[in-house]
C-alpha cells in the first residue's frame, strides 16, 4: 500500500458553477485512493492586510494550517483580467505571512487553469507560477494545463471530451509523480 498523500485544493474560482470546479473534481477523482484531498476554503477570508500579521484570524490560521500540512497543492484557476482572480492571490498572500513563516516555502504546487476564450487563462497561469516561484514553492513544470474554450470539453456539468479526459488524466498521473519525488 502506498504512503497517504495529502493535497490540498485551492479553486481559483468562487462562482458555484465555475467550469474550474468542474476541471478540479475530475482531476481528483482520477487521483488514486492514498491521495487524501482537502480543499482550501477561500471565499470568506478577510483581505489580506499585513496588520493582521501578529493578530489571530481564525480563517487565516485555517488555511495556513491547511497549506503547511500538505504535501502538495493544487491551484485550478481561472483568469480575471488577464491574471489571477483576487481571491486566490488573497490566499497566496495570507499563507506567504506573516514574514518568516509562509506555508509556501519549498511546498510542491501543481496548477491548472480553464478558460472559455482561446488563450487557457495562460497569462493567469504564467502569473500564478511567478508568484509562486518568488515564494520559493516547488512548480510542476510538465504538462503545463491551460485549458482553452473549456466550456466545449463539457457537458451538462462534467468533462465529455475524450480528449480532454485523455490530458486531464495524464496530468492526474504526473502529479501524483511529481508529488513523489
């Protein structure tokens, strides 16, 4: 039997019906059993303010909490503006602090974004890699996922497209590597 793994689950995304919710569950599912998932909750938490830093805020240790204990982290994103939705940088923010203490350092992240226009929410993505990598986190590399005109890989609220199974399920494969080394 192999060793648990845990990975948290951050979705970029706070619609209830984000087409990255929907990319994120398939990917987990095609996970194998000793991958425990447990997402990071991200749509109630305070604005980061660096004043908070020697406060508790009960949300904020949660997360950070839920960040250290993991042995990776998965981001599925959307793109807002040409990078990354303000929600997921909060979180990003509030686990990189206070100074001296981010979850982040040296933490394995994975990262996927959706879109349904041509580009894959690329540029949200790229956005997304540089902030982690100055928070000296780990990024997978290979396959980079940016999933453009998403909304045609889908039907009635799960991922139809063969193809894209095919990809989603590769990607699910080489996490699970990447996590392991």
């Amino acid at each position: 039997m192999s060793q648990t793994i845990n990975l948290a689950l951050i979705i970029g995304s706070l619609r209830k019906a984000s087409i990255n919710r929907v990319f994120a569950e398939y990917i987990t599912s095609q996970l194998p059993e000793h991958v425990k998932i447990e997402e990071v909750a991200i749509a109630d938490l305070p604005l980061y303010n660096q004043d908070y830093d020697n406060q508790t805020i009960e949300s904020y240790d949660q997360v950070r909490k839920q960040i250290k204990q993991a042995d990776a982290v998965l981001i599925v994103t959307p793109e807002h503006n040409r990078t990354l939705p303000a929600a997921l940088k909060n979180v990003i923010d509030i686990a990189s602090r206070p100074h001296g203490e981010s979850a982040w350092a040296n933490k394995k992240v994975a990262l996927v974004t959706a879109s349904p226009g041509s580009y894959g929410a690329r540029d949200s993505g790229l956005d997304v890699r540089k902030v982690m990598q100055s928070l000296a986190s780990q990024v997978m590399i290979a396959p980079e996922i940016y999933l453009s005109r998403a909304t045609e890989s889908l039907d009635d609220g799960q991922v139809s497209s063969e193809r894209t199974q095919k990809y989603l399920n590769k990607f699910a494969n080489e996490l699970v590597d990447f996590i392991g080394e």
